[in-house]
C-alpha cells in the first residue's frame, strides 16, 4: 500500500526508480540534482552561502537578504578592519611566513604550492574585504 501511494503521489519507492529518471533529465537539472546531492552529503559551501548581491541590489548571506543596517555594520566592520595595525601585522606576517615557505624552506615542489596557496587564500580575504 505504501509504494503504491508513494508512486501514485509521483514519488520514487526505491533509488533504481530515482536514477532512471534523473538519467532522462536535461544535463543542466542533473547538475542541480548533483550539486545539492554533494553539498547534503559533504557539508559543503556553495555559491549560495556567500555574502552576494542580486541583479536588484540585494544582499544576501546564506541564502537570506541581509537588512539594510546589518549590511552598513558589515561593510564598517571590514573597513575598520582593513585600517587596524592588527590587519597590517597579519598581512605582513603571513606574506613573511609564505615566503619563508616558497623560498627557504621548501624541500619539495608541494612545499612551494602550499606556500603558493598561504598567498592565494589570504589575497581572496583582502579582495572580499576591499569589495565590501
């Protein structure tokens, strides 16, 4: 009785039912299917959870708007934060500890593209926090 209602309702009694149908979907709908499949499974972050603007001027964080007030304190939090001496001394302390990486300490070619990565990563938080 229950997979005949379950089927009746458009619903799928068992996962060979579920991949037979995803396989006539259109590529694009299978990578939403994917992507949201993943996302459940691992934990992950996607496009969604971050801090964006719509094409209406929006902002939304995790899928939210954000009001307009808490948007203000964001960007004030990120200006004074690009201004502070402890932004400076963290740039320059990891820009020191990348470089020590890449250039003196590196006994591998992983060891340079950790270093590379260090630099790379810190440059997406200084970009995020001048866009703001």
């Amino acid at each position: 009785m229950r997979r005949w209602l379950i089927s009746k309702l458009g619903g799928f009694t068992d996962t060979d039912a579920f991949i037979e149908r995803v396989r006539e979907l259109p590529l694009q709908d299978k990578n939403k299917i994917l992507t949201v499949a993943v996302k459940r499974m691992f934990n992950t972050a996607s496009a969604d959870d971050i801090l964006h603007q719509t094409e209406t001027g929006e902002w939304l964080l995790q899928g939210r708007p954000m009001q307009r007030e808490e948007m203000t304190a964001l960007k004030q939090e990120a200006d004074h934060f690009l201004k502070s001496r402890l932004f400076k001394v963290i740039d320059l302390d990891l820009q020191y500890h990348s470089n020590k990486l890449i250039t003196l300490k590196s006994e591998t070619l992983d060891d340079m593209r950790a270093g590379k990565l260090w630099k790379y990563t810190w440059d997406a938080v200084k970009t995020r926090l001048k866009d703001l």
